[in-house]
C-alpha cells in the first residue's frame, strides 16, 4: 500500500507542476473582469505574443478611457505595460472607442498562480 501512495503522490506531483506550466485563458479572463471601469465595456479581446491582450473599447468620455488606463497600469502585479494604441469619438453614438494592447507577466496565465 505504501509503495501505492508513493506512485499516486509522484504522479499527483507531475500533473501539478504540468498544470503550472500549462497556459490559461481563465485567469485572464478574470484579471479583465477584475479590472474594468463600471462606465468601460470591452466589445472585443484578442491574444497577441508575448503575453499580450489586444481590447477594444467604448466608454462615455476621454476622462474615463484615461481613468482605465490608470487602473490597468496600477495593477502591477499582473501588469506589465499597457498602451492605447487608437482612440476616436464616435459622434453618431456620443461614445469613445478605443483600443489597448495589454501587456500580462507570465503568471497571470498560468494556473494557480493568481
């Protein structure tokens, strides 16, 4: 039985550390709902290299797109750099649209980690 457990333990530890290594979607997904402004929605996401998440935008004001960017890039734990990479107002829709590219440290994509 003991040799049993020992086994079971070894193998239980190989999944662990390749669960580690294995890159996630959830906790990004996470870390984007964490850190979004009330008066921001995200209508689209998409994954660059480099632990990179491409958003676009929309929010009622400059003020506010500025208000994201300085909540993102506070978050430094997780947060490598974030950068606005375009903006307009959309006069039809009184709106401000935006996009960033936002750059996550490697843990954030990895499970349990965060």
């Amino acid at each position: 039985k003991e040799v049993e457990w020992s086994s079971l333990n070894n193998r239980l530890k190989l999944i662990a550390a390749l669960l580690r290594q294995h890159v996630m979607l959830a906790p990004v997904f996470k870390f984007l709902e964490e850190t979004v402004s009330p008066l921001v929605q995200y209508t689209s996401v998409s994954f660059g290299g480099d632990g990179a998440v491409l958003v676009t935008a929309e929010t009622v004001s400059y003020e506010e797109m500025a208000r994201q960017v300085v909540a993102l890039r506070a978050d430094q734990a997780r947060v490598s750099k974030v950068d606005v990479s375009s903006f307009n107002f959309d006069q039809a829709k009184q709106i401000v649209i935006f996009n960033l590219n936002i750059s996550l440290k490697p843990e954030v994509w990895h499970y349990g980690q965060f």
